[in-house]
C-alpha cells in the first residue's frame, strides 16, 4: 500500500523561491549566484520532503503490518484451540441439533493431526479465551498514557516482541504440560502486549501525518486489524491442516521477530520529525482533565458503542465460526480459507468507507458527524441484524452463510467511525482517549468469552446467544446515534474556546 502525504515544506519552498529571486545586483555575477542559491535551497527542501514522506510511509505501514501480526495471532489461536480439544469452546449439548445430513468435524472427529488431545472444561477454555482480554484491561490505559510521553515507538516493538515470545512457548505448555494454567497464563501476557497497540498507533499517527490527512490516513493505519482478521483465517486453514499444528507457532514468533527487527532499526536511523505544536499530551489516572472528559455525552457515548463492539466482535470471530460447524456440518479448520475472503472483502470495504467519509465530509449537506453515526449504525444495528437472519434461516445454508459473511463485512465501517472517533473529540488527548475506548472494548470481549461461555458451560443455548448478541449490540448505538459528535470538546486543552 502507498500512501502520499503533502507536506506543509512546500510553502515553505515557494517563499524561499520567490525572496530569493528579488534582483539585488545588476552584475551578472550577482545574478549566476542567485540561481546557484535557488536550485540548492529548492533541491534541498525537496530532498527533506522526500525522505519525509518515505519515513511516514514506513512508519505506518509497519504498524499497518503489526496490528495484522496481533490480530492474526488471535485468530489463530481459536483454530488452534478447535483441534486441541476434544470439545473445543463450546458445550457438546446444544438446543440446536445438528441439521439433517450435516457431518460434524470438529475437535475429536476432526482429521487434523496433533500430538494430543486435551479434555479441558468449557469454563477453562473459556478462562483462556478470555484471559487475553484480561491482559488488555491491565495494559491499555497505562500502555496509552505513557505513549504520549514519547514512548510509543519503543512500547510498540516490545508489545510484538512480547507477542512474538510466547506464541514459540504455547504449543510446550499444549503438549508437554497440558497445563490450561500455562496457556492461560501466555495468552493473559499476550493480551497485556495488545492493549497500548492502539494508542500507540494513534500517537505515533498523530505525530507524522499532517492534520488534514490526519483521519483518512489512520483509517486506513488501523484497517490492518480487518486484513489480519483475513490473514488469521487464511493462514490458519492452510498451514494447521496441511502443514503442523506447533509449527504453526514457531513461523509467526519468527515473523514477528522480524517484525521487531525491522522496526528497531529504524527507530534507529529513521528517526521522524514531529510538529511540536500538535504532539499528542498525556492524561494523568488523577486529573481534572479525566473529570472533565467523563461528563462529556459524546465521548460516554463512545465508550458505550466500544463496549457494544467488543461484545459483537469477539461473538463474529470466536462464537460464529463453531455455530456454523455445529449447526451446519463441516470442517471449521478447513472452512478458514473461505473465510478469509470475507474478512479481505471487510477490509477492502473499510479502506472503501474511509474515503467515503472523508469525501462525504467535504460536502455541504453532510456533516461529518451525520457520516459518523451513519456507520456506527451500520456496524451496531446492520451486523446484528445480519446475525439475526443467519439464526432464523437454520438450516438453508446459502442463506445462513450470507448472512454471516455479511455480517463480518459490515465491520469493516468501524473503521471509520468508533476507532478514530477519539481523534475527533480531542486531537491533543488522543492516544488515552483510545486507551479507554479500548478498556471498554476489552470488557465487551469478557463479557462474551466469559461470562456467557460459562453460563452455557454445560448445554450451549444459541437461541438466547444470538437474541443478547443482537439486543445488546444495537442498545449500545442508541447513545451513539444521539449524543455521538465530531467536533472537537471544549475539554481539549488544545482548542481555542469560542
């Protein structure tokens, strides 16, 4: 992906051009050194602005590249989990039998080769599960606080470096010592390394793009969660099938130690150049800046819609996939490459909406928070709606499986709505407005991958699954469509009150 940013040098390249080109002598020497001047002042702005430009382009796309890293990691260890357990994630008992004619192999049946299979509890997967989303509660909102103190380039490489470390030990403690303790406890570490990643993200944005490039070029920054989302699938379904289970492991710690690296050499040598008049500020845990920022309606509004897109989230890609192999028959595992293609189209549907809205924006008729709240509701009410049809269709499996792929699709408009709606609110707070956002949405992912696993530990009802889903997800708009904004607050201490 290349992405070309305009750089305020070249006003500045214009007024040396036109000071320099005032007569100041008649002689002809006087004037052969005011072109010697204007072509070495010019090439040199023009150089800068080049290496500029390249040094922007590389530092997002490898964060482009790092949120497709985490969350490829995250997909896969929920495949991973479907072939190591005899009952994987669910309860073998469900409301829902399986539909006339529909093989199911999954887990015990499943054909895939493993060193062994575990006969965890559904409460202890689904304290592993979860125990990721732990990790990102404990994480986020220090992790964030502390990348607007100018860390954020070094928190980054030591969250996919941390990653990279324990993804090579989970299969040891799989089949060595069969520990859900020693897994839950490499997932928890995990999910610490996740949590600052998007407030880092938006710090190191806020810092290299110039403010009215700012949000369309985060947009496409943080859609590297949907092409991992696609990635995950994909290479889950190719590699763990035909290739290995544990060696699957081993192949993303290196890539992701490549990863680190890369990114630590450039730290390096290409250090970037930052307007310092708009360098992100921190929030302190006890300010009057929190005080203020938490009565505001419009961003209690977007932690409740972060809260809703957890919840609806971690249902689309861990619940999801095992619903349709119950129900429906088949291999999940092998059903990762076809999945993949949904998740690519939701991204490539993100990249879609985010120039949407950013053109949307530049006309008179529509504001930018009308487009805002357009696509909030599109992912909070149109995805679960989808998810609804997919229920009620039960065994049509054309119907059911559009549906849930357009579902997934429609994840992609968060894109451009719930994760950059920090950036508009308060451009000067951003990386700890993303933080709490995020804390929020980690505890919608607990909700799902906890509390209601071990409800349904011992006869999954889908039925009342899919109907808290649904209700939940589309109450969580409400606020949003009402009190959601995109003006920057009063509260941010950057803004010039009226």
């Amino acid at each position: 992906m290349c992405i070309i940013f305009l750089d305020v040098l070249t006003l500045e390249t214009l007024f040396s051009m036109m000071t320099l080109q005032q007569p100041h002598s008649n002689s002809n020497n006087s004037d052969n050194e005011n072109e010697i001047n204007n072509i070495s002042v010019v090439g040199s702005y023009t150089l800068r602005q080049r290496r500029r430009r390249c040094a922007t382009n590389g530092w997002l796309t490898m964060v482009f590249l790092a949120y497709s890293f985490l969350l490829t990691v995250r997909v896969h260890f929920m495949y991973s989990m479907m072939v190591m357990m005899n009952v994987p994630l669910v309860a073998r008992t469900a409301d829902l039998q399986p539909c006339p004619g529909a093989v199911l192999n999954v887990g015990r049946n499943s054909t895939i080769v493993v060193a062994r299979r575990l006969d965890w509890t559904i409460r202890e997967q689904a304290a592993t599960m979860g125990a990721y989303f732990f990790g990102t509660l404990v994480s986020t909102l220090p992790g964030g606080m502390y990348s607007n103190h100018g860390y954020e380039r070094s928190i980054m490489m030591w969250c996919v470096a941390i990653t990279a470390a324990t993804l090579a030990l989970v299969p040891i403690a799989f089949v060595q010592y069969e520990s859900w303790v020693a897994v839950t406890f490499l997932r928890f570490l995990q999910g610490c390394a996740f949590g600052p990643t998007g407030s880092c993200g938006g710090t190191l944005a806020g810092k290299i793009i110039p403010k009215k490039n700012r949000i369309l070029y985060t947009t496409f920054m943080f859609s590297g969660t949907m092409f991992g989302g696609s990635m995950g699938n994909l290479y889950s379904g190719i590699v763990i099938p035909n290739v290995s289970h544990d060696g699957s492991y081993f192949v993303l710690s290196v890539i992701g130690f490549v990863w680190v690296a890369v990114w630590a050499t450039m730290m390096h040598l290409t250090p970037y150049d930052s307007d310092l008049n708009s360098i992100p500020m921190s929030v302190s845990f006890i300010s009057s800046s929190w005080t203020m920022i938490i009565q505001s309606m419009p961003f209690i509004s977007l932690l409740n819609a972060s809260f809703g897109l957890g919840f609806l989230y971690s249902f689309v890609t861990t619940c999801l996939p095992i619903y349709t192999a119950n129900v429906l028959g088949g291999d999940a595992m092998r059903n990762g490459i076809p999945v993949s293609v949904t998740w690519l189209v939701g991204w490539i549907t993100s990249i879609i909406a985010g120039i949407s809205a950013e053109s949307l924006t530049n006309v008179d008729t529509i504001t930018k928070t009308t487009v805002r709240k357009m696509y909030v509701g599109i992912v909070l009410i149109g995805s679960p709606i989808m998810l609804f049809g997919a229920m009620v269709a039960g065994c049509d499996s054309a119907y059911v499986k559009t549906f849930t792929r357009t579902s997934v699709i429609l994840l992609g408009f968060e894109r451009s709505s719930i994760r950059i709606n920090s950036i508009d609110l308060c451009p000067g707070y951003m990386g700890s407005l993303i933080a709490m956002c995020d804390v929020f949405y980690s505890m919608g992912n607990i909700i799902d991958l906890v509390v209601v696993r071990s409800l349904f530990a011992d006869t999954m009802n889908w039925s009342v699954t899919f109907h808290v889903i649904i209700i939940v997800s589309i109450s969580c708009s409400i606020l949003f469509l009402f009190f959601g904004s995109s003006l920057q607050q009063c509260w941010d201490q950057r803004y010039i009150r009226p």
